[in-house]
C-alpha cells in the first residue's frame, strides 16, 4: 500500500510563492512518475503537473507553464510542486498522485493515476 502525504500548502498574496511537498511511501518510488493535480470550490479536479520517475521530463497544464515548477528528490521520496506568481485563481486543494504503472509515459489524465495524497489547501488573496 502506498501512502502519499502532502505538506506546505497555505495562505499567500498574490504574485507571491509557495511551495508544496508530497512524501510517498515504498522502495519504488523511483519507478513512477508522479502528478500534482488540484480542485478549485465548485470544480472539478484538473491537472497541473507531472514528472518522470527520473525528473528528465515534465509536463504542465497550460494554466501553470512558466510559474510552477516539478522537480523530484528519489532519495527522499518526495516530489515537489513550486508555486511562483501566484493568482487568486490557483486557489484550490492541492493534491500528488503516481502514476499507475512503472516507467509509464507522463499523463495529465486522473484515471492513470492509482494513489492519492489527501491534498493541501493553497489560498491566493488578491
């Protein structure tokens, strides 16, 4: 069973940052590339982020390119979601997934992805 835990979430001005954190149980971490996805009030979930199991590569919902990064630390277990210029329309739970399957191609769809953090709130005051 893998347990996914998110941390770093919170209350922040706009423009400013914000990062998050997501640390995942088990020893294949590294075999899974992993997403962050989030959930506005009144929405549905939608996809920000993912990740290689490696790091080499990474992709992003139109909505985040060029103000949030991912990155990955293998020997942490723990992917990270940095969060820049922020905008009160980022507000929302804030959640990590992997990926279902190893070494699996990079997904921005929820139903390739098997385990789930709980989230984090993220809220972007104008």
């Amino acid at each position: 069973q893998v347990q996914l835990v998110e941390s770093g979430g919170g209350l922040v001005q706009a423009g400013g940052s914000l990062g998050l954190s997501c640390a995942a149980s088990g020893r294949t971490f590294s075999s899974y590339p992993m997403g962050w996805f989030r959930q506005a009030p009144g929405k549905e979930r939608e996809f920000v982020a993912a990740i290689s199991g490696s790091g080499t590569n990474t992709m992003y919902a139109d909505a985040v390119k060029g103000r949030f990064t991912i990155s990955r630390d293998n020997a942490k277990n723990t992917v990270y979601l940095e969060m820049n210029s922020l905008k009160p329309e980022d507000t929302a739970v804030y959640y990590c997934a992997r990926r279902r399957g190893m070494y699996t191609v990079l997904s921005r769809w929820q139903s390739d992805y098997d385990y789930w953090g709980q989230g984090t709130q993220v809220t972007v005051s104008s």
